[in-house]
C-alpha cells in the first residue's frame, strides 16, 4: 500500500499580515492573536456540538418509540452512509464559491431533515419515513472542516512559526470536537429525558443553524473561494490519502459501535437515559485533555510513525471497556472508556495533520471533508454491527466490535508503510 507523508501543505507565496508575538508564548494565545480567530471559533463551536446530540437524541428517540435498537442504529446508520455520500460534494461547492455562500442553505436543508424525522417519530410514521428524513440531513456542512481551512489561511506561511501554529490548530480543533461529542451526549439525553422524546433534536437543529450562521458571517478570515480555479488533482487521485481514508474508516467504526453498545448497556442495566450519555462524555473528556496537551508539543517529525503507535495504544486500551462490560459494572466501565479516550484525540490531530499535508491546495477543505466522510462511513457501520450486536449478543459482547475496529485501522496503517 502507498505510503503517508508528514509534509506540510503547500503555502501560498503571501504571508498574513498578522505578526505573531515574542519567541516563548503559550501556542494557544499565539493561536487567537489574529483578529476574527476567537469569533468564528465560537460559531464553530455552537455549530458543532449538535454533531454530539443528533445521534444520540435519534436513537432515545427511536428505541423508546419502536422498542428497537437495532433499528434506531440502523436508521442513524443509513444517514451517516447519506452524509458520506454527499459530505464531499457539499465541501466541493464551499472550496468553489466559498463558506458562507454555500454553508449557510446547506444548513437550512439539513435542518429540515431533522424537523421531518421529529414528525415522523412524532405521529408514528412507517418505518422506512424514519430512513429517508433522516437521510435528509446529509447537507449538513463540514464545520470542523471549514474551520481548519480557516487555521491554514491564518497561519500560511512556511515557516517553523506557522507550522508550529497549524498543529496547535489541529490540536484544538480535535480537542474541540471531543468537548462537543463530550457534553452533546449528556445535553441531549438530559433533553430527551427531562422534557419530551424529541427535544434533543429539535434543540440540535436550532443550535446548528444559530452557530452556522455566526461563524458564515466572519467573513475577515473566510478562505477565498477557488472558483473555477482549484487544483487540477481531485484528492482521491493520491493513493497515499485513500490508505489513509481506509484507516479513518475503522477509526469510525470504533466511535459509531461505542455510542450504540454505551446507551444500550446503560439501558440493559437499568439506569436512566443520561447515564449513557455521561458514561461518553467521560470517553470524549479524556480524548478532550489529550488533545489540548498534545497541542502544546512540537508537530511530530515522522507523523505516520506517530499514527500506528496511537492506533496501536487505542487497539491495546480498548480492551479495557470490554472486560469492565463482562464484570456489569456501570463506574467501572464509564472508568475505562475514560482511559481509552486518551487515545483518541492523538491519533486523530495526527491522521488530520497527514490529511492535510496530502490535500491538493486550493481543494483543502474537500481534502479534510473526505477524511470526515470516512469517519462517518465507520460510524455508520460501527452504529449497525453495535446495534445487531446488542441484539444477538447482549451490550456487554458489544464492546467487541470497537475493540476489534481499532486493531483493523491498526493493521491497516501499519501495511501502509513509515514516512
């Protein structure tokens, strides 16, 4: 298989005209010294922590309504397999006529989505209308994506300064989308719990199209638009990026399995909604802590080598929640998903930082938005065979299926080779 590199994007011949301060500051406040950084991180924020609620609010929703779970999995799993599909063409069209443009309806139509699924589930609509209102939420815009293309425009030069500054970017936005699955979880049972079945949902749909629109309209550190411009290779053209994807791809599986197996333990045991939703909280904040410590390291010299050892140490401590599932204690298992955690957040900035050394320029944000779609395309079959699994197997067995997901994205970067 093609070998990862490690190298940089390649940078425009323009250096912003922010200049950063003196030699030893705190990577993160040299990180929001330009001017706008703090604005569209906080819209960044605000729209992406529904990505944490939808899944989760779904399935409460579904199981407590049709008593299924393999069911609920299998309609949140049909969505993300949608979203897969269509992620990369939505990026394509923000690369084109830039973020705002293109973010802002794409947000609305996936709005829309989640209010039909709402209804459906509502006045207990066929099956099959839970299948395509969730299918219908595949435009939801890539934040995260767009984000990190924000980062790179910001700190663009090639030099150790901005490249130092890019892997803190990297860092944070990893640390930002676990504080976002984080307390997306535990918001959205609570939600579901407290009030009525549907307001995790509907709750996430207001908060993506409110922070959607913040973060379109700073527009002083939008990436400009490529237009009819953008690079001549498409991404999927470099061997190297498709291995990569592959590995993305069981990586998703180990977080959509997790999720499904989690809330049906919980259930199983007989404790509330939001104690699911708790227990992966605690797995996202120790992912959250790693990410933020990882940002205030040096980028990795041989980042492909970083890659299989956090694979090979997500593959070793996700063994841990499966024995604490057999023993059938709650604490003890949201203990070791708090352990596995720490392996998520490193293996992710460093698979984002290869990702975005491998985009062609001008077609970053597609680059980053492909490597997403392989995350969902592993959600979503983590999601299914964690669903199918609890049914046949029981939750406790379910902890099986991420486990044995970790040690294929393990394999399989291993195969492709060092940088």
């Amino acid at each position: 298989m093609p070998q990862f590199t490690g190298r940089p994007p390649e940078t425009p011949e323009r250096v912003p005209a922010y200049r950063s301060p003196a030699r030893r500051v705190n990577p993160y406040a040299r990180l929001f010294a330009p001017p706008g950084a703090r604005a569209f991180t906080a819209g960044s924020l605000l729209a992406r922590l529904p990505a944490g609620m939808f899944t989760v609010s779904a399935v409460i929703m579904i199981a407590g309504q049709r008593g299924s779970y393999a069911l609920a999995g299998a309609v949140t799993a049909t969505g993300l397999a949608v979203t897969a599909l269509a992620a990369p063409w939505v990026a394509r069209l923000i690369d084109r006529h830039g973020q705002a443009r293109i973010a802002v309806p794409a947000a609305a139509s996936a709005v829309l989505g989640s209010l039909a699924l709402v209804l459906c589930v509502r006045h207990r609509a066929p099956d099959w209308t839970l299948f395509a209102a969730y299918a219908a939420t595949a435009t939801t815009p890539n934040t995260g994506g767009m984000s990190r293309a924000r980062w790179v425009h910001l700190f663009r030069a090639d030099t150790p300064e901005h490249r130092a500054a890019r892997h803190t970017a990297r860092s944070f936005e990893q640390a930002a989308d676990e504080l976002c699955f984080m307390l997306g979880p535990v918001l959205a049972a609570v939600l579901c719990s407290a009030l009525f079945p549907e307001a995790g949902t509907l709750t996430g749909a207001v908060l993506l199209l409110t922070g959607i629109l913040l973060f379109a309209g700073q527009r002083s550190t939008e990436p400009p638009a490529v237009g009819g411009r953008g690079a001549a290779r498409a991404p999927l053209r470099s061997p190297a990026l498709t291995a990569l994807l592959a590995v993305l791809l069981a990586t998703g599986a180990v977080f959509g399995a997790t999720e499904v197996v989690t809330l049906a333990y919980a259930d199983d045991g007989g404790h509330p909604a939001w104690a699911g939703g708790a227990v992966l909280a605690l797995q996202a904040g120790g992912s959250c802590v790693a990410g933020l410590l990882l940002g205030l390291l040096p980028p990795p010299r041989r980042a492909a080598r970083r890659l299989v050892l956090c694979l090979a140490a997500m593959s070793t401590l996700l063994t841990v929640p499966l024995l604490a599932a057999l023993s059938g204690s709650l604490p003890l298992l949201a203990g070791s998903l708090l352990l596995a955690g720490a392996a998520t957040a490193p293996t992710m900035v460093t698979a984002m930082g290869l990702v975005q050394g491998l985009s062609p320029a001008g077609r970053l944000n597609e680059g980053m938005t492909l490597a997403v779609t392989a995350l969902l395309g592993g959600i979503a079959a983590g999601s299914a065979v964690g669903g199918w699994t609890v049914e046949h197997l029981g939750p406790a067995l379910g902890y099986a299926v991420p486990a044995a997901a970790a040690l294929v994205a393990l394999l399989v970067a291993a195969s492709s080779g060092h940088d």
